[in-house]
C-alpha cells in the first residue's frame, strides 16, 4: 500500500472515532430483531454496536478505513458493465468480478457509515445490471458445463449473486418499492433461475459448485424474503430429470442416482461428523465462504432452521477441523487436488473464522488466528472478534495431534494427523474426494516447521495464471498428479490403484485402524485398505518416536501388503531436496529413460538404479538447511530407482522434482519398513553442518505373521527400540503376548513400543 | 540459545554494569603507549575504557556475556589437546580447533574481566601443547600440498596461531619469564618455523594460504617483540629456490617467477586499488580476518609502519569493496569459486566491519551493519562500533552502483555492480581470480530483491558437509562449475574460454569500456574481451532501463562477437524458475540427451530444442512469485536448446537446474541482444496473478557496424525507445552523429538513450 493511501486510512479512522461518539449513546441493550434490512450478514442490532464502537476497535477500524479508501476510489474511477466475453484473466471477466465485490463493500459501508453516497453507487450498478441482464446471451465461450450469463461458468455468476446479495439486503431500505420490483424482476429472479432451473446439471448436486449455487440462490431468497427460492436453495430444484453417466468438465460425475440434493444435502454428504470436507481444505477453503456466509445469514433470518445446529454443529466444526489441516504456517495440507501455498490467509478464511467465533462459542484460539490475519469482516462477526481482540482475549490456535473422520457418516476413512516436534504427518486413508480426488489410499506427506519434507505433489494447475492453459487444470493433473505413482503409496504392476477410474475409486474407502496419540514419545495412526487393488491388502502404520536421546524425533512407517497373486510392487518416496549421499551403490544411466507407459510413469524419469540385498538402505539429504535421512529395510533383489519427474511434459507445466522408488518383484505379501529422521543442520554462513548423519544404526524386521508385525530400531546411543503392532486386533482393552527371539512382550491394546530386552 | 542461558547473559550484564563502576573512574585521558600487553587487539588503554563503558554499551556487553557463559562452560567441562589424526569433521580436527577459538576468547576474557581463571585456562591449555609439539609427527592426512602438524594442512595450523597469539599477548604479563620462554621456544618458535621455513611452497605465495601464514607468523612476531619473525612474516622467507611449475591442490601454481612474497605482497598484488580482492568475495570474506586482524595489531603495535595507509588505504577500501559486493539481503555475489549463501553475517566480517569502522575514519554506515550483525568484537575495535552504535550514530549503509577494478594496479578489468530499482546486475569482467578463478570472461548474474533470478552457479563443493566428498571440492568444480558454459557468457565452439586452461586464463584479463551510472534511468557497463578465443572479439555492454510507465526497471544485454574466422557461439541463460510459456515452438526430446562431451557440455542435458527465425523470442517464467520475461533478437536458423545440469554426474552433486542456451552456427560475426524483465507478480494465497506478462512489444537492431550498434524496445505503451552504443570510442567528450533510417541521432559521450523519434 502506497504510503499516501495509509496516511488516509489513519485519518478515515481517527474520523470515524471522533463522529460516531454519538452513535455509541444508542441503546445496546436492544432486542434481537429478524425482520427488515438488513438482515443477512448485518443486521440492525449488529448495525447499531458496530457504530458505538468505531474508533475503539483496531483491526475493525483498520478494515473499514481500508475499505472506504478502497471504494471511494472505485466511485470516483466510476464503473463499467460489459457485454460478458472473456474467460478469467480477460477484460469482461475480471470486470464482473471487481463489481460484485464492490457492490458488497459499497453496501456495508452505507450501513456502517450511513453516507448515501454508497447507496447509490450500488443501486446505479445493479440498475444497470438490470438494464442489460435479460438481453444478454448465454456466455459466448464453450467450455463449462453450465455456461453462466456474466461469467463463461455459472459457478462464477453464483460467486456473483452471493456478494451481491448482500449489497441488495444492505440497500434494501433505501430502494423504493417500485426500485426493488424491477431489479427483483428483471435481474435476481432471472439471474436465480438462470443458475438454477436452467442449470441442473449445475444446481441439484453434491460438490463445492452446487454449493455456490445453492448459496448464491439462497442468499438472495432470504434478501427478497422469498421462501419459495428459499426452499429451492435448501432443497434443491424439484421434478428434473438427469443423466446419471453425465459428468463434469473435471471428469466428476454430476450426480449419483438416489442422491439427494440443495444446500443441506450439501452439507451432509461432504462433511464428515469431524467438519473434513472430502474434497479435502484447498476446495473446503474455497467453499467455506458460502458454506459459513449462507449459514449467517441463515442463523439471522431463520433462527427457526438451527442451522448452525445441523448435523451436529458440523458447520463449526468445519472451521476446528479446516484450521487443523494447515502446516505451523497456516498454510493447507496437499490433499487431492490442492495448489501450494493456499493458507489461512485467503480472504475466504476471514469470514470463516469470524463467523466461526461469532456463531461458535468465541473460542479464543481463532481470534489469534484473526490476529494474524490482520483482518475482519465488516459485520457482526467481525465485530465480535474485534471486541474479542481488543479485550485481549486472543489465545494461541494449538494444532495438536488429530484424525479427521471423511464421509457423510463417519465411516469411510479418514486424514490422521501426526504432529511431534517440528513434525507434521499428513496420513491419507479417505474417500475419493469426488471429483477432485486422487488415486492415493494410504499416502502420506511430511512437513517440518511449516516446510514440504516429504512431498504431494499437489494439482497439475497454476491457477489463474493465463500462460498455463489459462490457469486451468492442465491435462497433467489427470495423467500425473492424480495418479497412484505421483504419491507416497503402494502402486501394483505400474497401474493406478482403481484403474485410475474414478467411478471405481468412487466407491470405495480405505478405512481407520488405529490413531492412538495420547503419548507424546509414541503416536501411532494406522489404516488398512482393500479396494485399491482387488485381491490385494494393504495396512499401513505411522508412527512417529520420540527417543529422548535425540532432539527431534523420527517416522516409523510399516506398509504391509498382501494378494492373493504375485506382482510388482513400487513404492515411490518424494523428498524434497538434494541428495548428499546413499550409503549403496547405485549406477546412474548414461542419460535418462522413461520410466513406463501410462498411470503416471510416462511422466517419470529413470535417472539411477541399484539392486539391494538383505538389509538396510539410508539415503540422506538436505532441505532448506536440514540433513534427513530415510533408512528402509530392504531383502535381495529388491531395486532402488532413482526417479524424476518431467517427462512427456511438452510445455515443462511439471516440477522436475525426485523421487526414489523401492520396487519388489515377483511377489505375493511385501513389506516395506522404513524410518524418516530430521537429524541435522547447515548454515552456509558459518558453514558447519552439525549432525549431518543418521541417528538410526540398523531397523530390522524381527517378526511379521498375519497377527503381528514387529520392528526392532537400533540407534547410535547403543540403544534399541521395539515396536509391535497387531495386525488384526485394534482392540484397546485386548491383552497380547508374543515371544521374539526368546524374548516375551506382552501388553494391552494394538500396539507396543518398547526398549529391547 | 536456550532460555537459561539468555537469563544467565543478561545478570551477567547486570554484574558487569555494577561491578565495573570502580574502573570508569578510570583516567580515560591517558596517553597512547605501544609498549607491553596486550597491544595487538587489544590495547592497554582499550582495556581501560572498555572496563569504563561496560553496561552501557548493549551489544558489547550481549557479546561478552554470550563469550563468557561459552568459556566458563568449557572452563568446568575441561579441555583436550589430542594425538593429531583427522581431516576436517573429525574429532582431533575439530578439537585443536576449538582450543584456539576459546584461547582467543578466554585471553580478551582475562584482560576485560581480569579474572585469573581465563589466564590459567589459556596457561594450562598452551603448556599441554608445548609439552607435545615437539613430539608431533607432521600430519598423517597425506592429501595437502603443504601438511601442518596439528592439522591436515599448513592453513588449518595458520588459523590456530592467529588467534593463539592474541591469546599469549593477552596473558602475556600473567605468566613469568620463565613460562614464556618455554612456550616461545618449545611451541611458538618451532610452529612458526614450520609454516614458514619449513613450508614455503605454503608461505611464499601471493594466496589466500600465504596470507594466513603471514598473518600466523606475524602475529606471534608481534605477540613475542620479535622482529626478525615479523620481517619473514612481512617479506616472505628469503633464499628459497623453488619451482615454478609446482602447483597447489586446487590446481594453482604456487608462484610466479619474480613475484613478490611476503604479507605486504599479498596486501599489494590480490587487491587492487579500489579494494576487490581477485579471487572474490567469496574468499575475500575468509581472507578478510587475517587481513584485518593483523593489519590492527601492526597498527597498535608498529604504527610507523602505517598499515592503513599502504596502496593508498587498500585495506580500509577493501572494507567497502566488500560489502557492495553482496545483494540487498548481504549475501555475496558469486563470483569465482563460491558457495551460496555466504554473507556478512559471517563471524569473520564482524571484526572486518569494526576494524574497517575503528580505524577508517568512522563510516556511520559500518554501524548499521554491525547492528545487524548484531555482535562486535572483543576489543579496541568492538568498543568503538559500540559506543558509536549507542550514541546513535548509525545510518544506512548504502548500496549503489559501483565499477571495482582488478588487478594490482587496477588495471587488469573490473566488476561492474549495476543496481536499479529492485535489481543488482553484476557484470564480471575482471582478471581470472588466481586458483579460485571460472572462465567466464564478461558474464553476468541478476538479483532481484536479495534473490539470484539469473543465476551464476557457484562452486561444486558442499563446504565441510562430510557426506559430499569430505566437504572439499568435489571434481564437478574443475569439470563443470569453472567451465565457461556453466556461466551467462559466450562460448565457442563448444570450448571454453583461454582453453579451460589456468597457465593461459592468468595471462590475460578483460577491459572496462564504460561504466556509467551518473542517470539511474539508464546506467551502462560495457567491457571488452579479445583473448578468451584468440581471433575472437567480445564486447559486451549491459544496461538498466527504466521507463517512467512500468514499475521496475529492465535490463538491455548486447554482446558483440567478431572473429577471423566462421564458428559457432552458445550464449546460455541461466534463469532460475519454472517456464511459463515460450512465445516460440520448441521440441521437447523423448529423453534427455547429453548436450556434448567436455568442457562442461558433457554436464549438460538438451532437453528441448527450437530453430527460430528472423524477430524474437520470448520465455516468461516464475520464481518466487514474480513473473520475469527474457526477450532475445534472433536471426533465421538461430537454434534453441533448453539444457538442464546433471548429466555425467553419478553421485548427484550438481543442482538439476535449467538452462536456455542460445545457439548460432558458422557465423563470424554474432550480434546478441536480449532483455530482461521483471513485470509481475504472482500469490498463491488470493491466486491473483499481475502483470504476468512482458511489457516489451519488441526489440530490434536498427543498426550495427564496427562503430556503432543501435537497438530499438518497442513497449506495449505504445513507446519506443533507441539505444546507440559507440563501440570503438568510449571517450565522454566526443561527440557522435548517426543516420538511421532517416533519422539524425546526435549526441556526446559513448552511449545515448533516447525516445524513438
């Protein structure tokens, strides 16, 4: 911000105190009041307390300063409403966009600071909307599935509708009768219809754009307090037929047969009991405004409907639960299609966690989160968080241990979280994800204070960055990153765990075993699947150990795969960094070969290769200033493939990022142990690196039955450690005894950790 | 740092305050005596307003707290003076150094505090070593040109008695006659001889390791009032023969016929009058302390000598030089051999910058750099950047555009630093650097805002990361890193430059041109080279634009390459980022091939390839959210290859970055001219991508012959600009008219921009 525009906002604020003293004489002990405008994210009470305490309360007063300057500029520049033509990035587009967003500013600050001038500007715009809408087309560009009129898709014109709603509840009272009659009919009435009536396909679905939809409809039924498009909204448009085979630009199917449809359906099916979005947080971001700004409104207009009180509260909880899938930096997790560095700091993330905190019991862990985010939304919520900042109640966010439950009950699967230390295990055992899902059951990621360790590669997409397909999805994102090799999981004979399909994948969920993380010096998450692979079983176990000799402490990982037929096994490990040494001789081809066909390995170069025998395999490297070390059990003739990504990629969209990949042969039951240690550092200042090596001596295998798996960790202190896990019983109160190496362990519960005896 | 340890500093400092009120009462007005101890860095009187200053002086206080809670550890944990066996990394290695790190420390702690303890820890620890010195066998670590006896090689031992003999001046009045006469002859005397007399393919160079082994010597010399020492230490060991074919380790010859040895020779010949060292920063920073170090305790010691005004007060320009040599965030600029990351925060340039400011006449902008180094150092020195630090005397230190000369006389090239805007374009067009040298004659590296965008790559060596190598050089240095196609300049023939040969490259050096920065809207640096390729012609001038319509200024390159005969020339770029979008169809290959068989080329991966036609071409990339544009004139059947390093590497040393590398085939005469821009920006938090693309339409040469060379940027503003560069008369009072296309272009000076008219 240019230092002009702060020196205004400081004086916009100092007005603001000194002007509205009078307004904080009003009667604060009001009534609550549902009727009347507006009424959706403000409301009159809201209205009220927000004018007595301006001036008083910083983080509100600095939004709104920023916001008056903001849109007075915009009032001065003046505004334009084209003929929609172009896609994101172009002219029309981005113009449509700027003006809804304003429209929703202008009509809060009316409301706020009670300046026509605001009023005026809003209800010129959509005069001129309304002046136009009927007579435009059908978005002239081709490519969605549900072309929008404003906008090339009607998710975007239901981004529209959703902002502009609010503008209209904001307006409402200074529009004449005869005013709101034309732009209710010529322009929200149409404009609802169009996106939803019009637009099944769209509309009557479970997915984050028949949200906006839903939402978009909804909001602008409650500002016209129209319960008929209300009850379209929540319930979805009745009486139409569809094609179950139809499917989505994205490859998703519209919707499955029987399945039931609008905003709460929405809700339900997406979001498991926990809050987990199955799409995972990059598109729960994304969705989390309409989800949380309808259900505003809803709780506002329509106390009546509980919605707040749906599913459990599930709506709060999806604010707890989105929060808990971000890195110590806030910022999310990589699962199914996500771009990197999508954080708490999106704007959508303001209104989730200010309503969050209004509507949720004021946890006072979001207010340090608003804190951060140096921002609130201009209404009710915003300012409960602004009184709550300012009364110094702000504790910090604690991101602890947690496993997010997915599916609608509860019961397909779940994300586990591991955090120790600096470490944040990311553990994948869900649903697909509908049609944002990747073929990945059982994968994981590693972060270290807020860093990418060991890495998903994320979406096949630079968003809204025109060079790149026009910041579309780019056709490596199917052939690439969705695809079983492109993650940290098992892949059977070089093809995608359910052939890749994603009506196969659809049906199926890994499922929880055990996530048992009471004990800081041993969590354990384990998950079995069976469906990726017919015939074939995989149970994976994550552990991360704390050895109190040592400063930071380790992963444990033990996958175990069984079938019913021999077959090659590839287990891919994306590190990030660079390579400082292997302690086995690998042999580096001449130049590099692809590495296979199709299901991803077309995109993969071989760039090295060694056969191991019985024993261990390290492979250390340094990230970012820190030595890691990945040591894997290995048994003869296993192959080590040095990997890396970037081939038949024509326009470079892929990162050329490594990967070393464990490859067993001809076998039925595999099993794959390794450790991933953060043990070290570098400073190129002082140039000394301090524990450059491994910890970690030896990991050994010292039983594996169908009941039991047991791995014996020998580290450099001459100390030796021994996990066990049953493999079929994940009782807590079951007692177990099992004798190694004349050695007898008993205990209770699914696992053991232990020092050797 | 842990927390008790910070509580602990901070009531040493307390005590520190209290305790010393007594010694402020001292006079402080006395006279300067040189005689008796301390008198190297610290100084009789020094002690006394130090002792006077103490607790109220933060950052020397914060020092000698964090020095003395680090010695009084060691104190109570005792001290080993082991059997020498180890290279760097290994215990003995790492001990021997230690102990003299702390006998420094322990000896300033002893004079500050005057507490006896420290002057016994550095009694007992020297008498352990006197009692075995002797005994010693030369090192057994065969692998150095010149062996030490407590380490591997002369240099390591040479550290060790630098900072041994500021720890013997310090307790020198503590011990008795007897005591330093045992030390003298049984430890100093003998270590001296060895790096000396014993060693003078080691002492008599002009090189980094002489320079130690001077300052080693030298000191003790001082530390001992012996002036024959100090006389070997100031010109060398006299009546050696020795061999001018012998070379060191890293391949550099030991001596010159006839050249000078000795510290003032090395003070005389590496620098040159404007204070860059030849081998570059890189090594300057390491070369800076014995420098410095010994060039104080002369100064104390022997002030008829005037140390500080030598070559015209080299020494305190070098301060300077220095310190413009590193980007915005102080990070040095690669030049030479050179690892990443290296800066001012390096523990050697906190005494540079306090000596530098003590004794150069105060430079308020040393104080601001000392503040961020946020340590000073124990002494005379670190007392006055102290004081001037709390007597707020700090001020920026600035960076601007600056021409350092190389070369003894200053006359063998030059670096051009050219810093515009956000950016810092270093333009290297100096002599070879000695063994450290690249051969890379009149090629660049761009910065932008602390973070390299075009890159030069560096050393292939993990400095003391045991895993690579041991931490020593690795053999990718010679075959790849000081190859001229690992660097942004022209190639010939797939050949790199003098040959790749050192006894050629030392011969020879490039020529300034021009170097104008007076206009930050157009600043020029242009040098010339005629014996890289014998019969080839270089001539290279760069430029930073800035046109007052867009944000950032851009970077014009035009190199000029004339030659007697037909060859083929590869210019590559090393931009670092991910590709965006090519403006030209290119191919990527199946697979990666090996660019060539040696001189670098072999290194080299072709990727993708491209032949282009009369025009330009565009590569629009990302890096760290910002988008750049890379723009190059090119002529019918111009190849283009998109390289990545890595190939014939087995052990995975090199970075797998990219490269373009522009290829022109049987051409005499070439004519490069590119742009580069930094136009945009990208956040992945609201996704929003600005300016993403090139703001230049198009450039053009309008005009070229022997004498002049004219380019025209045509820029999306619908303006249009021409730069005329007079190529054989770069005098500033000659006045120049040019004819092109009709229009007259006069101007004086060797260069003009204008608007096209």
């Amino acid at each position: 911000m240019a230092f002009q525009s702060r020196i205004l906002i400081l004086l916009i604020s100092l007005f603001l105190f000194s002007c509205n003293k009078e307004a904080s004489k009003a009667n604060m002990a009001q009534e609550q009041d549902n009727s009347g405008h507006p009424s959706l994210i403000l409301t009159k009470q809201g209205v009220k307390e927000i004018r007595a305490n301006l001036g008083r309360i910083p983080i509100f007063d600095k939004t709104l300063a920023a916001t008056k300057v903001e849109v007075d500029a915009e009032i001065q520049n003046g505004f334009d409403v084209p003929l929609p033509k172009d896609y994101s990035g172009g002219y029309t587009h981005e113009t449509h966009k700027k003006n809804y967003v304003l429209m929703q500013k202008a009509g809060v600050l009316y409301q706020i600071l009670q300046d026509e001038k605001y009023a005026k500007f809003v209800k010129d715009m959509l005069f001129e909307y309304a002046k136009e809408y009927l007579k435009w087309p059908i978005h002239p560009k081709p490519r969605s599935y549900a072309r929008g009129k404003l906008f090339w898709q009607c998710l975007n014109d239901s981004n529209w509708l959703v902002y502009t709603s609010q503008a209209y509840d904001c307006i409402y009272n200074y529009l004449s009768e005869d005013e709101r009659n034309t732009l209710e009919n010529d322009l929200f009435r149409p404009f609802a219809d169009h996106i939803s009536k019009d637009s099944p396909q769209f509309f009557n679905r479970v997915h984050n754009h028949a949200t906006w939809g839903n939402v978009a409809v909804g909001m602008i039924a409650l500002a016209m307090d129209d319960d008929v498009l209300l009850d379209r909204a929540l319930n979805g448009v009745k009486d139409v037929n569809f094609d179950p085979s139809e499917k989505d630009n994205d490859g998703g199917y519209i919707r499955k047969e029987g399945q039931k449809i609008g905003f709460f359906a929405n809700v339900n099916e997406p979001f498991s009991p926990d809050g987990y979005f199955t799409e995972g947080p990059y598109y729960q971001r994304y969705a989390s405004y309409p989800f949380l700004i309808f259900a505003q409104a809803l709780e506002n207009k329509k106390p009546e409907l509980k919605v707040f009180e749906y599913k459990e509260g599930v709506l709060l909880k999806s604010v707890n639960a989105l929060l808990n899938l971000s890195d110590i930096d806030g910022e999310f997790f990589l699962l199914n299609d996500s771009q990197k560095g999508m954080s708490v700091f999106n704007s959508s993330l303001i209104a989730t966690v200010d309503i969050g905190y209004h509507f949720g019991g004021n946890d006072p862990g979001l207010l340090s989160i608003a804190k951060m985010q140096q921002e609130v939304t201009l209404d009710d919520a915003g300012l409960s968080v602004a009184l709550g900042i300012e009364a110094g109640k702000a504790k910090p966010f604690v991101k602890k241990s947690i496993e997010l439950s997915d599916g609608a009950n509860g019961d397909e699967g779940a994300v586990g979280i591991l955090r120790s230390g600096g470490l944040e295990l990311v553990f994948k055992y869900t649903a697909h994800g509908l049609s944002h899902g990747h073929y990945d059951k059982l994968s994981f990621a590693l972060f270290e204070d807020g860093n990418e360790v060991v890495q998903d590669y994320g979406m096949g997409r630079f968003v809204n960055i025109e060079q790149k397909g026009g910041g579309n999805y780019l056709k490596e994102n199917k052939t690439w990153a969705r695809q079983s090799i492109a993650h940290n999981t098992i892949v059977q004979n070089e093809a995608s765990q359910f052939k890749g399909k994603y009506d196969i994948g659809s049906k199926y969920h890994a499922n929880k075993y055990v996530f048992s993380v009471a004990q800081d010096s041993v969590q354990v998450a384990s998950a079995k699947d069976e469906n990726a692979y017919p015939g074939t079983k995989l149970h994976r176990t994550m552990v991360t150990i704390r050895d109190e000799d040592y400063d930071n402490p380790y992963v444990l990982d033990i996958m175990r795969v069984s079938s019913d037929t021999s077959n090659q096994y590839d287990l891919p490990f994306y590190f990030l960094g660079h390579i400082m040494q292997a302690d086995f001789e690998y042999k580096k081809l001449p130049a590099p070969e692809v590495l296979g066909k199709s299901d991803g390995y077309e995109h993969l170069y071989k760039e090295a290769t060694a056969t191991v025998s019985d024993g261990n395999i390290k492979l250390n490297w340094l990230r970012n200033n820190k030595f890691y070390t990945y040591t894997a059990v290995t048994v003869n003739k296993d192959e080590v493939i040095f990997g890396r990504i970037g081939a038949n990629d024509p326009d470079f969209n892929l990162r050329p990022e490594q990967t070393l990949i464990l490859r067993k042969k001809n076998t039925k039951d595999a099993l794959y142990v390794s450790t991933i240690e953060s043990h070290g550092t570098y400073s190129p200042v002082s140039e000394l690196a301090v524990n450059a090596y491994s910890h970690i001596k030896q990991i050994e295998v010292i039983y594996n039955s169908n009941e039991y798996t047991a791995i014996q960790v020998d580290t450099n202190n001459n100390k030796s450690k021994v996990f066990i896990i049953s493999n079929e019983n994940n009782d807590n109160e079951a007692t177990h005894k099992l004798t190694i190496n004349n050695n007898v362990y008993t205990w209770k519960g699914p696992y053991i950790l232990t020092n050797n005896k």
